[in-house]
C-alpha cells in the first residue's frame, strides 16, 4: 500500500501563466479533445457526487459574472477575470487503474477510499461542493472536486483555502511597526501549519482507515526497507481499526440486542403486573359479595328464627293480615282523590285538543287570506303593465290629444300613472 496524496488549488477565469484558467480546467475534467492532449485514450469522466462538468461550468460563469465587490469611495464594481473564483481538490488512491481493473479486492479498497474522501469533502465545503468526478482513464485511481462559492458576494475561492486563510490573517493582524520581513515569515509559517492541519485532517479521516501513510519515500528520503516497514505498519494500523470497527459493530449490535431483550421482559413483567391486579380487584370484590351474602343469610336466619315458634307462626299471621288491611284502607280514602284527579285530567285534555283545532283553523285562514291578497296584487300588476304597454304603443300626436282632451284617460294610460309636465 502507498501514500496518500490530495492537493487543492484555486482558478480564476482569466488564464494563468500557464495557461490554466476556468475554461480550461472544465474542459480538462470534461476531457474536451483540446484539454485532454495528455491523456492517450480519453474516457468521459464519471459522475460520484453532485451535479455533471457542464452544470458546475454554468453554475460558475453566471455566479462569476453576476458577483460584485464593494470598494472606496462606497462604489460597488464587478470582480476581475484575475480572481480565483473556483477551487479544486485532486484526490489519488496509489493503486493503478489497470490493477484495480483485474482484482475485485482492490477495487473494493479503491471505492472505500473514494467514499471516505467523499464524505471528508463534504464535510470541509459543505454546500459550495457542487461536483465530484472520478477519471478512469489516467495510471492511477483519483478523483477530481470543484467547489463554487456562489453565495458569497466577492465569489472568492480562497475563503477554502487553509493556508491563504491563515497567512492573511496574520498578515491582516500586523501593526504598522512591525517588521514587514519578520511580519511575512510569521505569514508564511501560519500558512504552512494550516496546511500540515489539512493534510492531518484528511490522514485521520481517510487515509488511516484507508492503510495509507501520510508521506512517500522520497519526501524523507527513507530507504527502500524503511518504507517497507512503514508500509507494513500502516497496513497493520489498517487491520486493527477494521477490527476495532467490526468489534464495536458488535457491541453496538449486543447492546441493541440486550436492550430488545430487556425491554420483552420489561413488558412482560408489566402485563403480569397488570394481571395482578386484575386479579386483586377481583378478590376484592368477591369478598365484598361474599359479605354482602353473609349478613343478607344472618338476617334470614334472624326472621326464620323469630317464626319459627307457634307464637311467631300466629304474629307473621297477623302481621300478614294487617298489612293487607292497611292497604285496602289507604285504597277507599284515595280512590274518591284519584278519581277526581283523573277526570280533572281528562277535561284538560279535551281543552288542550279543541285550542289546538282552532289555532290550526285561524292559521289556515290567515294562508287563504294571504293568498287572495298576492293573487289581487299579481293581478294589479298585470292590469298596469297592460296600460303601460297600451300607453307606449300609440302615437306621440296622440298621447298628446289623449292628455289634453281626457285627464282621466290620461291618468289611466300613462306609465305608473305620471303627472303631467309642466
């Protein structure tokens, strides 16, 4: 296994010396014949996040022109085709594309990279990530990220640059006394840690995992059996997190699995205790019954025993009889009240049914009588649009002899009876 290698970089649309401006970097990634003299067999590149080559080239062209800067005086201009307006990231996995290509075990290795560097990108650029290509058709296995800043105003692309960041912000904070020599190497040593931090970041996030060392040979001028050794400790660190991933993917299934459990036997042992209690409600209740049954025997047996003598025999005989006694006396004092109760009762009713027959009369009544007059009033109305249609058919010569000669014809004829003009 090799080294991890990620590099970012930033463009403007005006090219640089080189002749790299944003045109030519979307043409590259785009393999355009023009763009691509490099590559010996050019492949279409392939799409692992985001939106295609063309939609971030659009998305980049119409933010870039549309941004603005503020500067002196309160003025408000257009960025400079100079400004780095896109920043890229090329990430490469030291495997070939032609061995990834012939061993299915390294092309799992190879997509487990590229899915962590996925989501490592995500994590530094959040929403201005807009694209993720892989290119096949190169020596090695890499990917290519573009990150657009359209939100920001300025569009500047080294607001994601680590080292930029960190040098301006010392360079920013310098005062007017201080040496501008030792002021530009503190400058120069902030951008070189934030960049060792970036690289750090990405070493722990992929790399690690990935069993990748953070440096090749050449870079420390280690010795073909120092590199080897240090292969071999990053393959052996790789091995043991996957193990600690697969342990805690374990536990972390145990605990579930515990927990499921525990949760069975916690219901279980509620519905028992419910059960319970149902149960005690029910005991509960049954000795009520039971003593409710109890005292209803106790008084049985007290009224059994209070007749069960001759003499007691002889007293229920008479309570027997006066109880009887009693009743039909209360009946013929009552009887002559209930009777004038009734028929009092009775004539109410026959009241109440006779008001009721004359109200509905009266009612039925009042209807006719409403009908008659809305038949008499249709009826009026009728007449005078008789004499008014009568009235607008003749002649106006003779509307005028008629008004003239005959004031009560004229008063019959005219329309809603008008008066006169004068």
């Amino acid at each position: 296994m090799g080294y991890q290698f990620i590099h970012l970089e930033s463009f403007a649309r005006k090219p640089d010396a080189k002749g790299r401006g944003t045109d030519f970097i979307f043409s590259e990634a785009n393999r355009k014949p023009e763009a691509s003299v490099h590559v010996r067999n050019p492949l279409p590149p392939v799409v692992v996040f985001g939106v295609g080559i063309e939609d971030v080239q659009q998305m980049h062209d119409a933010a870039a022109a549309a941004a603005t800067i503020a500067v002196k005086g309160g003025h408000v201009r257009k960025v400079a085709r100079d400004k780095k307006t896109l920043q890229t990231v090329v990430a490469s996995y030291p495997t070939t594309m032609a061995e990834i290509r012939d061993d299915p075990a390294k092309r799992k290795r190879a997509e487990e990279w590229e899915k962590r560097t996925i989501s490592w990108l995500r994590s530094q650029y959040g929403d201005d990530l807009k694209s993720i290509i892989r290119h096949e058709d190169e020596e090695y296995f890499h990917i290519h990220a573009y990150v657009v800043p359209v939100d920001e105003p300025g569009m500047s692309a080294l607001k994601h640059h680590p080292g930029v960041t960190a040098k301006r912000a010392i360079m920013d904070s310098g005062k007017d006394d201080e040496d501008k020599k030792a002021l530009s190497k503190r400058a120069d040593a902030a951008y070189k840690a934030a960049m060792r931090q970036w690289q750090d970041s990405y070493h722990e996030a992929v790399a690690i995992p990935c069993g990748l060392t953070r440096l090749g040979p050449q870079r420390r001028r280690l010795t073909r059996e120092e590199w080897k050794r240090e292969q071999v400790q990053a393959s052996a660190l790789q091995t043991t997190l996957e193990r600690a991933r697969q342990m805690k993917a374990s536990g972390d299934v145990f605990i579930l699995k515990t927990k499921s459990e525990a949760e069975t036997i916690r219901a279980a042992a509620d519905r028992e205790r419910e059960k319970a209690a149902r149960a005690a409600q029910a005991a509960l209740a049954a000795e009520k019954q039971a003593r409710k049954a109890q005292e209803e025997a106790k008084e049985t047996v007290a009224q059994a025993q209070r007749y069960s003598s001759i003499g007691g025999r002889l007293r229920a005989i008479w309570d027997a009889l006066g109880e009887s006694a009693l009743a039909k006396r209360i009946r013929q004092e009552f009887a002559a009240e209930i009777e004038r109760v009734q028929s009092f009762a009775k004539t109410v009713q026959a009241r109440l049914k006779d008001e009721e027959k004359r109200r509905r009369e009266a009612e039925r009544k009042a209807h006719d009588a409403a009908q008659d007059a809305e038949r008499a009033r249709d009826a009026a109305l009728r007449m005078q649009l008789e004499r008014d249609r009568a009235w607008s058919l003749l002649p106006p010569g003779k509307q005028q002899e008629l008004a003239a000669s005959a004031p009560a014809m004229r008063m019959t004829l005219r329309p809603n009876g008008e008066k006169d003009r004068k």
